[in-house]
C-alpha cells in the first residue's frame, strides 16, 4: 500500500480553472466519497482550501487509481481531459509525504508560511474521520504532517516571511495598510477566512465593521468576537451603501454581489468602494469593476504578487527542518513495514520451542520440574540469540535501498506463513513497501 496524491492548485492552474473545481462543504464530501469509492483506494480524504484541491488516498496499485482520481477532478471541472491533465499534478509514496509536509509548512501556499493552511488540513483529517474514508496510515500520516507544521512554525519566523491573503489584497489597495484605518469595512461570509478577515481589519483600525451572512446566528458569533455588527443577507445592500471597503469569502457557488445590485446600493454615494474578493468561485461579478468608484482585487490580482514574495533564510530554515522530519518519518515507515515479519519470525521460533519442550515432555514424563524449567529457559535463549542478529540486522537494512526484499527473504528462508505476517500488518496499519 502507498499514497496518492492527485491534485490541482494556484501554482499548476490559473484562478479560472480553480474556480470551476472549487468546492462547498457538501462538495467536499461528495469527492471524499467519490475517492474512496475508486477501485484499489482503501484511505482517502481531500484538502480543499480557495486555491487548492487536493485528494490524499491510501492505495494498492498506481495505475488505475491515478486515472480514477484524476477522472474526478476533470469531471468536477467540466472541462476535456486533454485540457485539464497539464494543470493536475501526481505525487507518489515519498513525494506524497514530502509535499503533504510542505503543505502543512505552508511553502507551498499562495502566501508563504499562512498559518490557515494547518487548519485546513486539521479539518481534511476529521472529515475522513468522521465519513470513514481514514483509516490507520492516512491518519498517521496527517498527525505527522500537523505536527510538522507546528515545528516549522514554533522554530522559524515563516508565518511573518509573507502577508496573509487579507493583508496582501489590503495593502493592494490604495492607501496601503491604512485602507482601512477609520472605515467602514463589510465582511460578507462567517466562515475560516471571514474571521481572518473580521479580526485583521479591525486590527488595522477600522471605524464599523459589519459581519454578513445567511446564517445570523454564525454572523453574530463572529461579530461578537471583534465588536463588529451582524447583518443577514438582506440587509448587504444597505451596508454597501456606506461602505468604504468590502471583503467577501463566502464559499457559495453562485455570485452574490452583482453588478447590479452594487449600482443600486451606490447611487448616491460620495466616496470610493474598495472591493477585495477572496472568493472561489468569486462572490463578486467581475463587471462590478467596471463601475464609477469601484476598485476590485480578486485572488489572480494577487497571484503573482505573493507567489514573487521573498523567503530568504527563514526558507531555508524550513526546508531543512522538512528534510529532516521526512527522513525520519520514511525510515520509521521502513523499520515498521519490516516488524510483521519480525513478529511472525519470532512468533514460529516460540512455537518450535513449546513444540520441543512437548516432546521432551511425552519422552521423560518424570523429569524433574525445576530442571524441565532450565531447559526450557536454556531452549529459549538459543533461539533468541539465534535470532537476534538477523532481526537487528533486518532493521538496521530497512533503511537502505531494497529493505522490503530483505524482509522477503527472511519470510521466505524461515517459510515464514504470509497469514501470520498479515495478521501482525492488519491491526498496525502499517502500508507496505513496494512498487505498484
């Protein structure tokens, strides 16, 4: 068993393309499923965050499983195979580990070191979780890859190396980071990035700020945090009529601000609208731009800009902490897909033991207890110094290229039985080495 790593993000697809496999909460869910359902998928959960999709899989063969996965991402695009397959990318066993860490380290993030995408990925786990799609080596994995990114982020300064998405697209704005100072700013969503959002510009000094939503319940909870004020979605066209910036991240699969209903809410009105869309697909209509005082930022305005942003030595940093934490956690996979065979080798020679000692039992009934004691005992330290060498030997070469067969050829000179080696794999859920 391996993983598979099948996805599509900002640095293989334009945000157009994103757009269309973006994903709601019922979305992700149905990909889960979707996945796990495939042929030769035992694990499977997605990552789906504004500029990724990414479906993680535990698998038993390559071939058809990544034309499987594949299949579902072009699908949910709506787009020809052949348009699609150069913005998806492939990352297999050890460099499916070592880009779920990077994810997690947030170097591969439109803005680098984001602290959001931990949480994003916190949330792929628990879905698998709680839809069973996860199971022992998914969620294995995903416990180190979290960990990981705490490391990185408790060790270096990557988390301050680049703005977060909201300070990027504010600071786009004319007036830079004082956009904001003493406005009227309107959030329209109460999800992840909405809080981001509320607790940034109420940081960077803005004068009223109005949480949006459908759900008033989730928009007075967020308000409440930040002193902000909770409107329903009736009450936005109101709310534009006075507003100096808008941030939208809703996630909805429609648009909700249209040209239209902003020409109505700004008739009148005396001063500029800056509108930041961090929406995918995007909450504002894009002619909405074409309108008399309006400034709009969308995620591919601000693309290049972050994906230009330097790391200097705090990317180095990381980089070294990655190489360190997928090296220990590849040979720590290698040292346990050798233990079955380990068990089941010391599990038959305690069984050529107890064989014996019943022998010697039926041939000299009367022997004295305390000395059939010391024989057995005398037996039993043969047969682990016996054993000894070739099991830390075994270990020691799980390391090295080509461990699996070394593993093979214990099981296959002590005719190890391969029932007892799965039945020690099985309840470890430990994937097994090998090509497809």
């Amino acid at each position: 068993m391996s993983v598979l790593v099948v996805g599509i993000s900002h640095n293989s697809a334009p945000v157009s393309l994103l757009e269309r496999v973006a994903l709601d909460d019922d979305g992700v869910q149905k990909l889960v499923a979707d996945a796990a359902a495939c042929e030769h998928v035992a694990e499977a959960t997605v990552i789906a965050t504004c500029n990724r999709v990414e479906i993680y899989t535990e698998v038993e063969r390559f071939h058809g499983s990544v034309e499987a996965l594949s299949r579902l991402l072009v699908e949910r695009a709506g787009q020809t195979t052949e348009a699609m397959l150069p913005h998806l990318y492939v990352h297999y066993d050890d460099g499916a580990i070592s880009h779920l860490f990077q994810v997690a380290a947030g170097l591969d993030s439109m803005a680098l070191g984001e602290g959001q995408i931990l949480g994003q990925t916190r949330e792929a786990l628990r879905r698998g979780q709680e839809l069973g799609t996860v199971g022992p080596a998914l969620n294995t994995l995903f416990q180190q890859a979290l960990r990981v990114g705490k490391r990185t982020r408790a060790e270096t300064a990557i988390d301050q190396v680049a703005p977060t998405l909201v300070s990027a697209a504010i600071e786009q704005i004319d007036g830079g980071t004082d956009a904001v100072r003493g406005r009227d700013v309107v959030v329209l969503g109460a999800g992840a990035m909405a809080g981001l959002a509320t607790a940034t510009v109420s940081r960077m000094g803005a004068r009223r700020v109005a949480v949006v939503n459908r759900s008033e319940d989730r928009a007075r909870r967020l308000a409440a945090q930040y002193d902000a004020v909770a409107v329903t979605m009736p009450g936005l066209a109101e709310e534009l009529a006075a507003a100096d910036v808008l941030i939208t991240c809703t996630g909805s699969a429609t648009t909700l601000v249209s040209s239209e209903l902003l020409a109505g809410a700004r008739a009148g009105a005396d001063r500029p609208l800056a509108i930041i869309d961090l929406a995918l697909p995007h909450d504002v209509e894009p002619a909405a731009a074409e309108l008399p005082g309006v400034t709009l930022v969308g995620l591919a305005d601000l693309a290049e800009r972050l994906h230009d942003g330097a790391g200097g030595t705090e990317v180095v940093e990381v980089r070294r902490i990655l190489g360190e934490e997928v090296t220990a956690f590849l040979a720590a996979r290698r040292q346990a897909s050798v233990t079955p065979t380990v068990v089941a080798l010391r599990s038959m020679a305690t069984s050529v033991v107890d064989a014996e000692m019943t022998r010697l039992d039926s041939r000299l009934p009367d022997l004295d207890p305390e000395l059939r004691a010391e024989i057995r005992h005398a037996v039993r330290r043969v047969a682990d110094k016996l054993l000894h060498e070739p099991t830390v030997r075994v270990k020691e070469l799980a390391n090295e290229q080509g461990a699996v067969s070394y593993a093979a050829a214990l099981a296959e000179l002590f005719a190890l039985d391969p029932e007892a080696v799965d039945a020690v794999t099985r309840p470890m859920g430990v994937p097994e080495e090998g090509t497809p």
